[in-house]
C-alpha cells in the first residue's frame, strides 16, 4: 500500500503508515540502523542482529514496497490518465478521512497545537501550487531529488512523488522503473544499465536522507508527539488541494511512454470543469475511500493491542 501511494504524484505512502500503525515503529527502526549492522553480524550472528535491528519488519516492508512500485507503476499511471477524476476522488476521500484519524491523536487542543496546524496546512497547500522545474540530467541532481523526496515519502500528507514531479525528476524515475522492467522482458540490458544506474542515483540521495530525517522525527516524536501530530495534521489538510478531483489543466508534459499528461493544474469547482464532472461517481469514491481509512484503522487498533 505504501508503494502503490508514493507512485501517484499527491499520495504519501507516509500517510498509509500512519494509519496502519506502523509508523513511529518504521521511523525508530530506520534511525536505529548504523554502519555497525556489519560488525554485529560477525558478533552476535545473522539472527540475533535480525532481532537488534528490526530488520525482519524492515525486510517485509521493503520488499512489500518494491513489489507495489515494479508492478503496479504502470497500472495507476494508466488509470490517472484514463479516470483522473475518479482516482483523485478516491484518494481525497482517503486522505481527508487521514486528517480526522491523525487529528483526534492531539491530546492537548492549545494555541500551539493550532500555529502547528496552520504552518503545516500553508506550507503543504504551496508545494501542491508550486510550479514544477526542469530537471538537469546530472548525477548529483538525481541524487538531490532523492534526497528530497524520501523526506516527503516519510511524512504524512507531503507526496514524494509530487515532490519529484515538482524538481522534474518524476518522469525520470518513473520511466526508469518501466525501463527497467521492459529492458529485461526484451532482453535490452543496455537500457536495463541506464534505468538501474538512475535508480541508484535516486536511492542514494534516498538513503542519506532518510536516515539524517528519521533520527529527527524520531526525537519530536519522543519529546514533542502533540506538536509533531498537529504539524502532521496540517501537511495532510494542505495535501487535499493537490487531490482535489476538478481541476484545470493549466500546462501539460510528456511522460516516459510518450503521452502528453497534465503538468501543471489548478482546482476548480465542478461545474466549471469541462468534461463531465461525474459528480455521483466521485462522491461514491470519496466514501469509498473514507471508508476504507476507517477498516485500516481498526486493523491499527488490532496490532496495537
């Protein structure tokens, strides 16, 4: 789930953490991680480091991560393509159900709580507005672009695939997962070289900076939880713009498959939108998606028990 959320440019897979309830466990496991993994393996042996670093829960996600990108990367680019309006509908209801289940765990309603709040609604509410850039083909900004959005990726309302969308990277790496996977149908091992050298690129950036971010979300969680839960809070209220499911295409680009796609886009209401705006269908979707946050919730309070 988490990997089908950070492929759509909007959704955070940080957000589908939190309401599973595994994410203040996934933050404090990946700061706990260190270069002395190695060490310990030769010390204490593969099962006893296994236990130390959580990494059998790493492991699973990780792998559950990689096999949501590789296969269904196509499948919702497709969708967003065909029905943006109803797979937008979709995670807005998704999302908006996100903002009332983070929101409830503040346990102290004060004037700080609310400047959180506030602060995190405009600074989401401006990325989702920002006007996207053209990515340099260099190595160190796809380094920089990872960096960046393995930031977002981990929290809660702040998309990491926009993000890359926004520094220009997002059709890069995007193009280089489907490269990756039709140059090994085809037998092309020289786009296969290029799409898994971008990708390292990427996830080096990603590497560096998920652990330097997690050690500090780890600390405001131990000693600032209902301020980081309100800050969380308004990045997700904020996110609702870029999910809105009318908008007005303002500017378009082309993707990896050679598509022309919506680049830049404003909300609008939808009797303003110029095709069908479908509104029944969207409302359907947007409970269909609230509701949903509602059965993974109760799977949260299961585990957590």
């Amino acid at each position: 789930m988490m990997g089908a959320a950070d492929v759509v440019p909007g959704v955070s897979g940080g957000t589908i953490a939190f309401i599973t309830g595994i994410y203040e466990e996934l933050i404090k496991t990946i700061d706990n991680l260190s270069i002395g993994v190695f060490s310990d393996l030769r010390r204490l042996g593969l099962k006893a480091s296994i236990v130390k670093y959580n990494l059998g829960f790493l492991g699973a996600l990780l792998l559950g991560i990689a096999i949501s990108v590789l296969s269904l990367s196509k499948l919702i680019t497709h969708l967003l393509e065909t029905y943006p309006v109803l797979v937008w509908a979709f995670f807005f209801g998704l999302v908006l159900a996100s903002v009332l289940y983070i929101g409830k765990q503040i346990s102290h309603w004060n004037g700080l709580a609310f400047l959180a709040i506030s602060i995190g609604t405009v600074i989401s509410y401006y990325i989702t507005i920002a006007e996207p850039l053209g990515a340099p083909d260099s190595w160190w900004y796809l380094i920089f672009s990872g960096f960046v959005a393995i930031i977002a990726m981990i929290l809660p309302g702040v998309s990491g695939a926009f993000l890359l969308l926004l520094l220009g990277s997002y059709q890069i790496v995007l193009g280089s997962i489907t490269g990756m996977i039709e140059g090994v149908v085809d037998g092309n091992w020289m786009l296969v070289g290029r799409s898994v050298g971008n990708l390292a690129l990427v996830g080096t950036g990603a590497l560096l900076g998920l652990k330097m971010f997690s050690r500090a979300l780890t600390w405001l969680f131990e000693n600032k939880k209902n301020l980081t839960l309100a800050l969380l809070t308004g990045f997700m209220i904020g996110s609702l713009n870029k999910l809105w499911p009318w908008k007005k295409i303002l500017s378009t680009r082309t993707n990896s498959a050679g598509v022309e796609v919506p680049f830049l886009e404003q909300s609008i209401l939808p009797s303003d939108y110029s095709g069908d705006p479908q509104i029944l269908w969207v409302c359907v979707l947007v409970v269909v998606g609230f509701l949903l946050i509602l059965v993974l919730e109760q799977f949260a309070v299961k585990k957590s028990e």
